[in-house]
C-alpha cells in the first residue's frame, strides 16, 4: 500500500480481489449475487481494510455505500437485474455525483438544481459539472476499461454515455490509491429507464443514501484511528531514546491521555440488518453523530501518532505519515464536520437557518 500511495495507483488487481471475496456484495440478498451479511458485517470490513490502508476502504466503502446502494435502494427490478450483479460481485464500480464545483458548493441545501435537467421524450437530458466523483474505472477492466457507472443525482449513467466526459485524475493530498475523477455533463441524455426513483425525488433519495454513507465513513475513521493507536504503540514500546524505551518518556503519556475519561457512552448507530436505512428506520442523527465524532478523533489519533513518531513521522516512508494524510478528507466528505453539527442541531430540535 505504501507503492499503491507512492506512485498515486489504483490497484485494480486489488479492487478485484476483494469483488472475489464477495467484499462488494456483503450487504445486499442473495439473489443479487450478495452475501445477505448485515451493514454491520460491511463496517467492519470497512474498519479493517481501513486499519491497512484509507484508499482500499473508501473504494469498498465508495463503492458499496455510494454506488450499489443508490441502486438497491431505488432502482426498479429492471435496473437492479441490469446493475447491481456487476456492482456487488466487483466487476463494476458505480459514483455518485452530487458535489459541483466553486460556487456550486456540495454542502445540500435544497432546492439545488446543480445539474440542470430537461424532461424529454424518451430521455432526460442533463448540464452540469460534478466535481469529485469516485471510480472511473471498472476494476476487471483495466488498462483499457468500458464503461463504468457514475450515478448521477437521480439517474445511473453509464460512462460512454454521449455528452459524459470523464476528467482526468485528480491529484490529491490523501488517498491516493483511491480513483477520483470530475464528470462534466453536456447535453448529455440519459434514457428514461436509467432514472433512479420517482422523478422529483433525487434530492432526497441522495440525502438519505448519504445517511448510509456516513456510518461507513465512520468505519472507515475507526480504521484509520486503531491503526495510529496500534503503530504508535509498537513504535513507542520499540524505541530507545537516551537508553530507555520511549514508552517512559512523551510517548506514553501522549497515548495515555487519549481514551475517553469521561465514561460517557459511545454513540452506537442503530444499523443492524441490510443496508442501514429500512422502512421507519430514521438513522440520521445517529449517522451525523457517529460521523462527526470518529472522523475528528481520526484526524487527532493522526496528529499524535505523528508526534509519537517524531521526525519518523513525518517522513513519508512511515505509515503515520500516510495516515495523517489520508485523514482530513474523513471530515470534510459526505458531508463536513460543520453539516454534520448542523444535522445534529436539526434533529435536537435547535432553529437552524
Ligand atoms: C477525494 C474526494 C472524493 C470525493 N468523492 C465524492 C463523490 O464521490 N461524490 C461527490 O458527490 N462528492 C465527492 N467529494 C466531494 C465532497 O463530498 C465535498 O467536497 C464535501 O461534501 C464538501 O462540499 P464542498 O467541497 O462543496 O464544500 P462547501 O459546501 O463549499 O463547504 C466549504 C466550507 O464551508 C462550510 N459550510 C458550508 N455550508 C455551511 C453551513 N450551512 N454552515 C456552516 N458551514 C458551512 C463547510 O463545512 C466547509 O468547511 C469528494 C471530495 C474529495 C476531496
């Protein structure tokens, strides 16, 4: 993962790897090829991989959370059967693009009109620039990959689709072993059979798919924070500074202070069974709350590890260093820190504007 992170590669051999271990397929019935495990089962997959490396747990996370889901949750009979066996054995990777650029900000406000859309016979035809979308490439299909299916707020296009372009890769700070691309939309028109749910309910299908998605991210955060924890340990227990393992000098008490003393209770979202939204399952508080706290305590589990390291950690070569940038971006995607208080005092019932 250090060379994937190095050199900026999406592993496909990986990706693929884990579609054969049925990763992808974890939450979803066994008549799409899936496993007819539960959310939790896919968390802590996410959890796991994540302990190793962020940019494989936001592809499965991505790629189940945000991009079969959407599918499962609203696609007709028809569209799960052309879709989702493609999706969950990890063939396919599907996107989700909601985030547009500059002033278009992703953050949802509702109404978001983003990407403009015309109603016509026998297709919609869509405007727009979505702006770091996940996945470009089909993991079987590399290096010269078909169509992969970003799915749009309310359709599933797949790319190739006339007017779709795919951007380039961005370059970014973390995941980099992570495939991340802009779409830019032109005149593009999508069948009416590729939309996703009733029209005029894009917006809030996307919201509460985002609900999902932030348990997972959380997942992904509890990864990334153990895995500080336990290098740090290792590291501190190893090192000899001025003749005595450093665990007697900053490191312990650097590590000592970090669980929680106030004995408080965990926040423990309710995501047994399935995908973690369900009929009367309103899980978006809880999702805010499990989002916000794990993603700041990964971005500070980052920050001490590096300290405990020392210079080490900051050189590239040590897995914190990896770490500490692969976290900033668990608070800011899928909603930042500050909507994820904003849905938060929302549900407690506090005047939001
Ligand atoms: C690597 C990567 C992968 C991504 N993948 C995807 C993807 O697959 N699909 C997708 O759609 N998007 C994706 N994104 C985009 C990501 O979800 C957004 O960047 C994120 O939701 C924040 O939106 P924004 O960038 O538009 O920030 P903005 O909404 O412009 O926010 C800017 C700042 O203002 C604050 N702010 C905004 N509104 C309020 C408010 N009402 N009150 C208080 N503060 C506020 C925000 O918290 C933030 O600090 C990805 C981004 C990255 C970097």
């Amino acid at each position: 993962v250090a060379r994937w992170d190095e050199e900026h590669h999406f592993p496909v051999e990986a990706v693929h790897a884990m579609g054969d271990l049925g990763l992808f397929g974890l939450v979803f019935p066994e008549e799409w090829g899936g496993g007819d495990g539960d959310f939790v089962s896919l968390c802590v997959a996410i959890e796991e991989i994540g302990r190793i490396d962020q940019s494989m747990g936001i592809t499965l996370s991505a790629g189940v959370g945000l991009g079969a889901n959407p599918i499962f949750r609203f696609g007709t009979e028809e569209q799960k059967q052309r879709w989702l066996p493609d999706l969950v054995a990890g063939r396919k990777l599907g996107a989700f693009g909601l985030t547009e650029p500059r002033r278009r900000a992703a953050t949802p406000v509702p109404p978001h009109p983003g990407c403009a859309r015309r109603r016509r016979v026998g297709h919609q035809r869509l405007e727009g620039v979505h702006h770091q979308l996940g996945h470009r490439r089909s993991p079987r299909s590399s290096p010269s990959p078909p169509a992969p299916m970003p799915a749009s707020r309310t359709s599933s296009s797949p790319a190739g689709t006339p007017g779709m372009e795919i951007e380039p890769p961005y370059r970014k700070l973390g995941w980099h072993a992570s495939d991340t691309h802009g779409i830019a939309l032109a005149d593009c028109r999508v069948p009416h059979d590729h939309l996703l749910g009733e029209p005029g309910n894009g917006f809030r299908n996307f919201l509460s798919i985002l609900d999902d998605g932030r348990i997972a991210i959380s997942a992904l955060a509890l990864g990334c924070a153990r895995a500080c924890l336990e290098l740090s340990v290792e590291y501190a227990g190893e090192r000899i500074a001025f003749d005595r393992p450093d665990r007697c000098q900053p490191g312990d008490r650097v590590l000592a202070r970090r669980p929680r003393r106030d004995g408080r209770e965990r926040p423990e979202p309710h995501v047994q069974g399935g995908v973690a939204q369900g009929p009367g399952r309103d899980i978006g508080r809880a999702a805010a709350i499990a989002k916000l706290y794990t993603t700041e305590a990964a971005v500070t589990a980052t920050r001490v590890a590096t300290q405990v390291f020392g210079g080490a950690g900051f050189i590239e070569e040590s897995p914190v260093a990896r770490f500490y940038r692969d976290a900033k971006i668990l608070e800011i995607g899928e909603g930042t820190s500050e909507i994820q208080r904003l849905v938060i005092a929302r549900e407690l019932g506090l005047p939001v504007t």
